[in-house]
C-alpha cells in the first residue's frame, strides 16, 4: 500500500492528522466498583459524586484516559489517580482490594 485506506476505526485522537474522521456512534463510559461500594447500586452517578473516589486508570495517551480527563476537565475537577496501567484485566486484583476502581466503555 502507498499510504492509502478506505476506511479506518479508531478512537479520537488529539494530533494534527491530514485525516479527516467523522464520528459514527458514542459508547458510555462506566465507573467499575466493589459490590459493597455505596455506589454499587446505582444505575447513574455523576462526576461530582466520585471526584474525591481512587481511580484506576490507562497510562497516559490512551484514548479513554483522554476522555476521561477531558470530561472531568470540562466539570472542573480532577481525578485521583492512583494507579496506571496498560491492561485493564489486571485491574481486578485492585478493585478486589476496594483501594481504587477504574473507568470501562462498553
């Protein structure tokens, strides 16, 4: 190939790209906690209530830790992040831990 595509799907991205993308669907963004968190029971949670929460989280310039810093970012707040990390299915072990709880997207 010469550097050419049809069609690519990726996540958003900040860089100045000579690609031009158009955003076909949104997903929702879930906060993950224990079963025994005061929040285990609701089906909607607002990021005021969770800002002072753990979190675990991708290491930077990964497209839902973009996100999720735009979006506290926009409420005016900032996430405690106490962990980073790569691979989300090691985050379990955390959670299990209840020290922190991290951020998936359907």
């Amino acid at each position: 190939m010469a550097g050419e595509f049809d069609l690519c799907l990726i996540a958003p991205m900040e860089s100045k790209s000579p690609i031009v993308w158009t955003q076909l669907w949104n997903v929702e963004l879930y906060v993950i906690v224990p079963k025994d968190h005061k929040y285990a029971d609701r089906k909607d949670i607002t990021l005021e209530e969770i800002s002072d929460e753990s979190f675990i989280h991708l290491k930077e310039g990964f497209s839902l830790r973009i996100t999720v810093e735009q979006l506290f970012q926009e409420a005016g707040l900032t996430p405690k992040i106490t962990f980073e990390g790569e691979e989300p299915i090691r985050w379990q072990h955390s959670l299990q831990l209840a020290s922190a709880f991290p951020f998936s997207q359907t």
